[in-house]
C-alpha cells in the first residue's frame, strides 16, 4: 500500500476514530495510531499535520457528512412535513452507520479544556448546518405550515434540538429505536406544538 495514497489516509483515520472515541483526545497518542494502522510515523504527517489536525479532520468529516445527508434527504420529498421526516431518517441512518464519528462530535461541544485540540473548528459548520434547518422553516413560514408567532431561527433551533437530543438518548439508552416510526413521532411532536392550526388535532 502506498504510503502517500487515499487508502492509508483512510486507514489512518479510522485508526485514530477508534481510538479517540474509546480513550478521548488527550490519552490517545500517535505511537497508538500509527501502530493501530499499520503504518509509520512519516506516513501519518505526510496527510495530517499532528495529532490536533487528525482529530480535525474527523470532526469536519462528522460535521460535512451530515450537511450532505440532511440536503440529500429534504430533496427527496416536496412537502415540509415529509422532508422533516426523511431528514430524521437520513440521520439515524448516519448515526447508525457511524456511532463512534457521531460520539466524538457530540462529545466535542462538551469537552473540558484539554480534553480536544485547543484550536479546533468546528462552530461554522455547525452554524452552516444550522443554517439549512432555518431555510426550511423559513419556508414552510412563509407557506403557512408554521405558526408565525414564531421565529424562524427558534424553529430551527427547536427541530435541530430534538434531532441531537434523540439521538443522545439513544447513545445513553440504546434500546430506544430510531427508526421511521419513531422519526415520524418526533415530527409531529414538533409539528403539534409549532405547527400553523392544520396540525393541530
């Protein structure tokens, strides 16, 4: 395998996913990750600056990967509760795919000084993807699906809040399913208590 190719890049990184995700930033080191990947020292800083920067890299990639999957999955459907819905999905999918890339970004907001790099960025993709729920409602505002007393940004807040908090539980409490029927629940959930007066039962 080529030193400098994409395979030991990703190699690599799922080296350090395992670790970080099992042991944490500060007690993992590189001599743990190069031996986990097989690979050298000069092999993991020809892709990755340091330690710090690998981390990064997941974090982005945890951060990129859900901006693209939530876009994908609000394509699908052209009704607002029906795109809530499959967003809901296309992110238990993701979570369900990549349990520890979503532990380590979640565990990233709640880190204690020392616990990740001390330069990591991470916030402007978080607004970004904050950014793409508010257009949404945004929208569905503007199409009369979402009570007006309502802000857009609070909306989207309140969405995004439900979406992290659910799948927090399930972390803590795996036996809760995240699947169609629950994401349908939690949308409506949402929908009962934000929703314009056609949602209301």
């Amino acid at each position: 395998m080529a030193k400098h190719g994409p395979e030991t890049r990703q190699q690599i990184l799922q080296a350090a996913l395992k670790r970080f995700a099992n042991a944490g930033y500060a007690a993992t080191s590189v001599q743990q990750i190069v031996g986990d990947a097989r690979v050298s020292k000069p092999a993991l800083y020809y892709h990755f600056r340091d330690k710090a920067g690998l981390f990064q890299a997941l974090v982005s990639e945890a951060h990129d990967e859900r901006y693209r999957v939530v876009q994908q999955a609000a394509a699908r459907r052209n009704d607002f509760r029906g795109q809530l819905v499959e967003i809901l999905m296309a992110l238990f999918d993701y979570f369900h795919k990549n349990r520890e890339l979503t532990r380590i970004a979640f565990a990233t907001a709640f880190a204690a000084p020392g616990e990740v790099p001390a330069k990591l960025r991470y916030v402007d993709k978080c607004q970004r993807n904050l950014e793409f729920i508010n257009s949404l409602m945004k929208h569905a505002l503007a199409a009369g699906e979402l009570d007006d007393r309502f802000d857009s940004l609070d909306l989207a807040y309140g969405f995004y809040g439900q979406i992290n908090f659910f799948v927090r539980a399930h972390l803590l409490m795996p036996k809760y399913r995240l699947n169609r029927a629950a994401a349908e629940r939690i949308v409506d959930l949402f929908l009962s208590g934000a929703g314009a007066k056609k949602w209301k039962k």
